[in-house]
C-alpha cells in the first residue's frame, strides 16, 4: 500500500512525479494480504492482537491486515487520496432491474456467438 500514498515509511514526502496507485488499488492489496494470511497461513479473520493466554503473554495471535493499526491507516490513506483530489468510488447495489437488463443482454443471440 506504500506504493500508493503520498508519504514514505519515514513520514518524508514522495516527490510529486513518482507515479501512485489509487485508494481502489490498496484496497485491493488489503484484501489479498486478508486472504493471505486468512485462508493461506491459516490465520483467520480476527484481528491482531497481543495474546492474554496463558503461557504465551505477549505472543501476538490473528490477521495482521485486520489490525487496528492498518484500518487506521487505510481511514488516513483516503482522506489524503480525497484531499489530494482523487473522485472517491463508491459501490452501488444491484437492484432485480439490473439483474434483469442483464440476462436479456446476456441472452441475445449476437451476444452468444463465439
């Protein structure tokens, strides 16, 4: 998600003509790593935390993309893409008319020609 902020690790900025990715693309390096470490490294979907266990005091246990911390950062990272002018995106549902127009689409003969 570095790539996509305005600011480096060590809080300098990045010079305004190095090329960075949009809010939309660390979301969807957030969501990877949520996997990752969820499905792939077994870890779940609980957040990261330090263990109160017995035995494993100060073990830290959970999804470290789930973690307070990168929340918050993600929260800073839009407000920054926003203020720096970058059109937020927001979903929308679909609704049984979309779904509709869809299917008809989807079913025309010219559309199902290979």
């Amino acid at each position: 998600m570095d790539s996509c902020d305005s600011i480096n690790l060590d809080g300098t900025s990045k010079p305004a003509d190095q090329e960075r990715g949009t809010y939309g693309h660390a979301q969807k390096m957030r969501a990877v790593m949520t996997y990752a470490f969820g499905r792939l490294r077994g870890l779940g979907s609980m957040p990261w935390h330090e263990s109160k266990a017995r035995g494993n005091n100060g073990v830290m246990t959970g999804n470290p993309s789930v973690s307070v911390q990168v929340s918050s950062y993600m929260c800073g990272l839009r407000r920054r893409k926003v203020h720096a002018g970058e059109v937020a995106v927001s979903a929308r549902g679909i609704t049984s008319e979309i779904l509709q127009k869809l299917y008809h689409f989807n079913n025309l003969p010219e559309n199902s020609n290979i």
